[in-house]
C-alpha cells in the first residue's frame, strides 16, 4: 500500500509525464489499429476511461472543484485570500510548523484549498533541545508527498558548534528535502560580533557536512538591523507581516508573510509563506 500510494501521488505530482503516455499509447492505438480492431475493439475506450479517471482523481487531489472535496474531519475553517497570488509561476505556497501547532492531520492538509507545496518543520533547539514534534512531522510529510524542510532555532547564548552538531546528530536529509535552515531572531548578550561569529559558524559546520548552502531565517528588521552584509551567499527567508512592498527590496526566497493563517488539518494558527519561483524551480531548490 505504501509503495502504491507513493506511485500515485508521485504521478499526481508529474502530470506532464502522464499525459505524455497517453499521447505515445494513443499513437500507438492508431498505428496498430490492424491488429486489435476486431479481437479488441474495447482498448480505446479503455484509454479513453483511464485519461477521465485520472483528470478526475487529479482534479480533487488538488482542490480544483469545490464539489468534488471530500468530507474533512476537523471542518477547520480556512483564510487562504493572501495565498491567491502564489500562482506556482511566480511564487509557491507553504507552511512552517512546530511542536506548537500539535498533532497535524496530514492527510487534510493536503486538502487546503489553496494547494500546498511545501513545509519546513522546526527540529532542533540550541545546544541539546529537539522538537516534540518533529520525528512524526519529518514521516509524515514524506509518507504524504509534501516537498519538506528542517530548521534549527538558534540560541544565541549557547556555543554555536554544539547547536550544529545537535542538528546534525537529528536531521537526515534526502536529495528532494531542503537544505538546512537556521532560525536566527535574538540579540546575543555578548554583543553583536558573537552573534555574527556565532551564526557563520553554525553555517559553515553545516555546509560542510551537508554539502549545501543552508537557508537563513529572520525577521526583516532583525535582517536590516544585525544580519544584513553578514550573510550574503546564503538562501534568505524573511519574515514580515502585512504589506507586501515592504520586502521588495530585500533578496529573499522565502517570504513568511502571516503568522495567523488557518488550514485543513491544523487546529490553530500557522504561519504562511512564499516561495520564490515556479513549482518546478521549488521541487529542485537545494539539488
């Protein structure tokens, strides 16, 4: 069953694959049409009913139809209106999460109105700290199909080689997963330096073991203010809530731009955010 439901979701995901078999088996009917139209007459109707059962099944993974939506459990009432420019051309559509959001339902979750097309979760805290969440989190949202990520929330009075080595010792990434984040939001009380010096480091550990450019988090003006000039070469996610125009300026690639969106299968409040770029430019970001 898994390897079945992996099979599905993975063709879901890759339309253009799918219908490129149907036009080579369309072909192919109509070459061969000699040999089956007497014994087989049926076989083009049987391609005919599996390209509508596939449209069908595509239609409602994706939440296209409104009628077409299954029954929710949870019946979480959405507020997606600022998702509405994530066109996957543009920009692209996705959550964070933490041990603060609960136990998610993963299966509604794919059932957001707007569709869904990544998650990145909280892993790891300072020194020792891992999320209670984040073991059934980083399953899940595989088992799902979700492209996924994994954070580190960064302590900026703890040493800074033991919170990367905390991260290394609890992420294992795959080649489709993100690359490292680290969540950077407090001063340091040894100075602005120790942060910097702290924060290359944590960096640095991390590339060099996972041998890719780690994603920065933070706020915008945390960003203007501490980290901007310090940074440059890594992947920025800003966070920076209400108009957009005000990150215009900034080189982001993901934008958090709210902290109180509500979705199907998450009780509560979580935090929505923009990627950069087309569907198929995220589902390659960090290879």
């Amino acid at each position: 069953m898994y390897l079945l439901r992996t099979v599905v979701i993975w063709l879901l995901n890759h339309p253009q694959n799918v219908l490129s078999l149907f036009g080579i088996c369309t072909v192919l009917l109509l070459t061969t049409q000699k040999k089956w139209r007497r014994k087989k007459p049926y076989l083009p109707w049987l391609l005919a009913l599996c390209f509508i059962a596939y449209v069908f099944v595509f239609i409602r993974f994706y939440d296209r139809i409104e009628a077409l939506r299954p029954v929710l459990k949870n019946n979480t009432q959405e507020n997606l209106h600022e998702t509405s420019i994530a066109d996957d051309q543009t920009y692209c559509f996705g959550i964070d999460v933490s041990q603060y959001q609960g136990t998610i339902n993963w299966d509604e979750l794919l059932l957001t109105k707007h569709p869904l097309r990544f998650v990145i979760m909280r892993a790891t805290m300072g020194s020792n700290g891992v999320d209670a969440q984040y073991v059934t989190n980083w399953a899940e949202a595989k088992r799902v199909g979700i492209k996924r990520g994994a954070y580190h929330f960064y302590r900026p009075f703890q040493n800074s080689t033991e919170q990367a080595n905390n991260f290394i010792a609890n992420v294992r990434l795959r080649e489709q997963d993100f690359p490292p984040v680290l969540d950077v939001e407090r001063m340091s009380p040894f100075g602005e330096d120790n942060l910097r010096q702290g924060v290359r480091n944590w960096l640095k550990i991390i590339e060099r073991h996972y041998g890719l450019k780690p994603i920065v988090y933070t706020g915008r003006h945390f960003y203007e203010h501490h980290l901007k000039g310090y940074i440059d070469g890594y992947p920025l996610w800003v966070a920076s809530y209400g108009a957009h125009y005000k990150v215009e300026h900034l080189p982001w690639t993901f934008y958090q731009f709210s902290e109180n969106m509500t979705i199907h299968g998450i009780s509560g409040f979580v935090d929505g955010n923009f990627f950069k770029g087309s569907l198929t430019k995220l589902r390659n970001f960090g290879r």
